[in-house]
C-alpha cells in the first residue's frame, strides 16, 4: 500500500471502512473519499472550507487556521470548560455549559498555563516516561545481544563434543541445533515487536514533548486544543502496561552429549521468560522489609472493617 502510495479517507476509517481518498481538507487537515467530500462541501460546518486534490498535498502548503471552529454552532471556540474539559464558543457558555461551575476564556487559561510551570511539569513527566522507555529498549538490544552470544556459545559447545562422537550421533546433534536456531529466531521476534512497541511510544513522547516547548509558537486556541488531546492520550497511553520481556537461554546439550551413546534426542533449548512492567514496580525482583508487627487484636479489628 505505500508503495502504491494509496492513501485511505480519514472520516471513513473512523467507522472502521476503507475506502481510498480523493480530495484533501485545508480546514480540517484530513483525506476525504469521493462520496465524504461531496458531504463535506453539503454541510454548514464545512462547506467554506478549501478541497484540494490529495495527490497536490504534499506539493500545496497548507496553512494552518488560527481559529478553532465550535462544532455545534460552527463558531469561534474561545471558552474552555473546566468541568468537562471542553472547548466551546459563547452559545455553548449560555445553552450547553451554563450550569457548569467554571468557564474560562481560551486565551487566559492557556497563558495561566504557562505561567504556573504546568505545561513545564507535564513536558518532564512525559520525558520522564521517555527516558523509561529508552531505557527500556536500551536493555531490549542488550538481551538480544546476549541472546545471539549464549546461542553461539552453546552451538559452539555443542559442534565441539559432536567433532568427538562416532557418525551415527550426527543426526541428534543437527536436531539440536536447528532446535536451537529456531527458539532464538521466535525470542527475537517477541523482542523486535517489543521494540517496536517502545520506539512508537518514544516518538509519541518525543511529538508531544515538541508541541509542549513550542506552546508560544502555536495559537492559543491550536495549542489548548493540543493540550486537551496530549493530556487525555498520554493518560491513555501510561494506563496500557508496557511489559518488558526478559529472556535467558541454557542448555544441558553439552552434559547430554557426553553420554550420547546411551541418548535417543537431545533435550530441547530451555528459555526463561520474565516480564517486567514498564514504569512501575517490579514485585518479582522487590526486596521486602518487615516495618512492624500488628497484635492480633489490632488486625481482628482491620479484617472486621
């Protein structure tokens, strides 16, 4: 598909269909099929806003507006309520949100914001996370490392003993190493995919870390906005435990092969898996304390509450 460079329309992927685009939204920064097109420039909300061919995308600049539409009126947004976290514009205040405890205006908010450090705290909670997962995939590439020299180490060990023994062992040891080449391609496998896990994390981290510095480049409502959305994603994003897998290889093949005349088949490469939740504590590893004692008095009394 991207070499056909095949593109499919936003609004339909979103009701889990596709179908390929055809025109391309200035307004809304989005692939529109044929028939989304045609009911985009049909609907009030939408029908000023500028269609082009999706094949001129990446040769038209596109601005991008520095007003955000109220999509239940098609009005400038430049509220911001709180109870709901929601943007809305001056209707909503008075129909929608009027019995909503706090409504701030757009521009304050964003420039309280600001001031009080809490983009500046957000932004090193999310490198904060970053730097975990760097870590994380730092220790991936160091086990696959350590994979591939204890594979070599026991194939090695393995082809040595079997130089010793007579021809008709030579079927045994080839079982064991085509067994061996097979366990660590499927640990390898886990552990690309949990790299790959961790890089497209790191670059959403890095992406949101880049439009959180560039909050004084970005009009405030585009940046309240982004705000909103970087806010309920990343709490999504750090809800979603990231296991780390732990791998370790061993075999018995080298004791096996010294007493292979007495051996039917060699025993299969062993693997030992750990996985260890990205971010938070590891229980499997923790090392307990004893800080006090409760008389059973006390802890009836806990188990009655």
């Amino acid at each position: 598909m991207c070499e056909k460079k095949d593109q499919f329309c936003d609004a339909c992927r979103r009701a889990d269909e596709e179908e390929i685009a055809t025109d391309w939204c200035k307004s809304c920064l989005e692939s529109l099929c044929r028939i989304c097109a045609k009911c985009h420039k049909r609907s009030a909300a939408s029908q000023n806003h500028e269609l082009i061919p999706v094949s001129d995308k990446d040769t038209i600049p596109v601005a991008i507006e520095n007003v955000v539409l109220c999509i239940d009126h098609n009005a400038p947004a430049k509220y911001l309520c709180v109870d709901h976290e929601e943007i809305c514009c001056a209707e909503c205040v008075c129909t929608k949100h009027r019995k909503c405890y706090q409504v701030d205006e757009i521009e304050k908010t964003v420039e309280n914001l600001i001031q009080s450090g809490t983009l500046k705290i957000l932004a090193q909670v999310i490198q904060k996370h970053n730097d975990v997962l760097i870590q994380a995939k730092t220790d991936g590439e160091t086990t696959m490392r350590h994979i591939d020299e204890t594979s070599d180490k026991i194939s090695q060990e393995s082809t040595d003993l079997r130089d010793k023994l007579v021809r008709h062992i030579n079927d045994l040891v080839e079982t064991h190493l085509d067994g061996l080449a097979k366990k660590v391609k499927g640990i390898k496998e886990k552990l690309a995919k949990f790299d790959e896990t961790v890089t497209d994390r790191q670059l959403l981290m890095t992406h949101y870390s880049q439009i959180l510095t560039d909050a004084d480049k970005i009009p405030r409502p585009i940046f309240m906005q982004n705000y909103l959305k970087i806010k309920r994603q990343f709490k999504q994003v750090t809800c979603l435990c990231l296991i780390k897998p732990s791998v370790n290889l061993h075999s018995e093949a080298s004791k096996q092969l010294s007493t292979i005349l007495d051996t039917f088949r060699l025993e299969d490469v062993k693997e030992e898996v750990k996985s260890i939740p990205i971010g938070s504590i590891d229980l499997t590893s923790a090392n307990m304390k004893l800080v006090c004692e409760l008389p059973e008095s006390a802890m009836k009394t806990l188990y009655e509450k």
